[in-house]
C-alpha cells in the first residue's frame, strides 16, 4: 500500500500503524540486513586489510543486493559467535550448512554456493576413507564449532574418532605437519590448501607435503539462513529469486573467476615483495 504525502498526519499514523503491524519484519522497502559471517573463510568470505569484508560470496551478495529491496551491512566475527548471533535474531548468517537441528530454529535461502571438505594428510600417511567408520581411533583437525552433518555428529559423539578444533586452514595443516593429529578437513580441496600456505610462511616450503585423500567427507552445500522468529520468508523470496538470477546469467561464475585471479596475482605481489 503507498501512502499519499498529502494525507492528513492523524490518517498517515493509522495506515503505517495498520501496515507495521500486517508486515513480517524485514519485508519493508529498503529495511537494512546485517549479514553474519565467518571472518576467515576465504576465497568465500574474509576482512581485508582496510578491514572489509571481502570474497567471492560477498561479490556474490553486492550483486543480489542491487536487484531486492533490502540493504545489506556485514558483521564478521569468527564462526561460534556469528553462529550464536545469527540463533539470537541479530542478523542472517552466511555460509551455514543444513542440519535436522538447524532447521527447528532457521529458515533456508537456496543453496548459495558448496565446496568439497577434503582429507588431508602427509604424504606416505594415507588410509582408504569410505564412512566414518575409517576414521576409528584418529584425531582430525576441524573448523572450531563445525557439524558437518548426522552421521559425523553420530561418530564423534560415540567415540569413533577425536577431533582437535582450530580457527583457520592453516593452524590445521599445521597440526598435521607437527604430526599432532592423523588428518585435517579442509575447504575447497588442493585451492584450500593453497590459500593457507600463501597465508603461512611456516607452510610455505611445505606445499608438496600434503596429500589428498581421493572420496571427501562430504560435499557441503552452504546458505543463507534466518531466525524463524524473524517472519523473514519476503526477504529469503527476493533473495532467491535474485541469486537465481546471477547464477543462470553467468555472472557468479564470473565473479569466482576475477575474484581468484585478483587472489593469485595480490599473492605474488607479496612474495615480490618479501624478497
């Protein structure tokens, strides 16, 4: 309903009154959106140094946000508390996996983007991983507060495996070349890697010591997810609509695409300038 600037003040104040209270929150024109996120998962989601969120989901969500009547303003923090934020109603969190227990509290964008997590070990240390019966009596290296979905929740939970959490891809592989734990998860695979070494110089000689083992844990489909509490289906429904949109067009394929190559080529200009 679009009310008349030259309806009389006391008529105005009833018909937004009426309006407040028929809308679900954030389905308004123009409502700002804080967005949750992770603070260090790159290529996806990360602060640069002039402490701005970048990536490519970022590049992703700046393209959405140019088509929906919603604005978006970012909080990143490391993963728990965007978690425990996004549970609070404090904002929508990206980059969340589904789970059973998820889904009693948030509702679900489409999928936004997905990644492979791999298992990684040293070289000469390999073992066939066919389900989480494989992982009997190791230690794995994790994403601090990551279930990755029922079934690993149900073999860590008896006792199967150990895991050791950690915030970041590089204090993981870490772990492994110290030989502290048997394996680590890593996103993105041989890229994942790759971006952790160009972070670390302790790992920077050692890109050759990792091996990869051939079936991942899983591929892992990520969203954008919303309190229930937030009535927020209009905004998940313009949200969707325009990721659709971006992805039948090619345009978010661009995107990982530039945004990798920008990584590659800001990499070299910092080892160019080391030696």
């Amino acid at each position: 309903m679009t009310v008349s600037r030259y309806k009389a003040p006391l008529l105005t104040s009833l018909v937004m009154a009426i309006s407040i209270l028929a809308t679900p929150l954030w389905s308004s024109a123009d409502e700002e959106i804080v967005i949750l996120a992770d603070d260090n998962n790159p290529p996806y989601v990360k602060i640069n140094p002039a402490g701005l969120p970048e990536g490519i989901v970022i590049e992703m969500l700046h393209y959405v946000e140019k088509m929906i009547p919603y604005s978006f303003t970012y909080r990143l923090v490391p993963w728990k508390r965007a978690y425990y934020s996004a549970k609070l109603g404090e904002g929508a969190i990206i980059g969340i996996s589904k789970n059973a227990k998820r889904l009693e509290f948030f509702d679900y964008s489409d999928v936004l983007y997905y990644h492979d997590i791999s298992i990684v070990v040293l070289k000469g240390n390999e073992f066939t991983f066919n389900d989480y019966s494989d992982f009997q009596g190791k230690t794995i290296a994790v994403h601090r507060g990551s279930i990755y979905n029922e079934e690993y929740a149900a073999a860590l939970n008896s006792g199967v495996f150990e895991v050791y959490e950690t915030d970041s891809r590089e204090q993981r592989l870490q772990m492994l070349l110290f030989g502290r734990v048997d394996a680590a998860l890593i996103g993105s695979g041989r890229l994942g890697i790759q971006l952790a070494i160009n972070k670390a110089s302790i790992l920077e000689n050692h890109s050759d010591s990792f091996s990869i083992l051939p079936k991942p844990l899983l591929r892992d489909y990520n969203y954008l997810a919303i309190s229930k509490e937030l009535n927020a289906a209009p905004f998940i429904d313009s949200f969707n609509r325009a990721m659709q949109i971006g992805k039948r067009s090619g345009e978010f394929d661009k995107m990982q695409t530039q945004f990798l190559l920008k990584m590659r080529i800001d990499n070299q200009k910092k080892r160019g300038h080391a030696e």
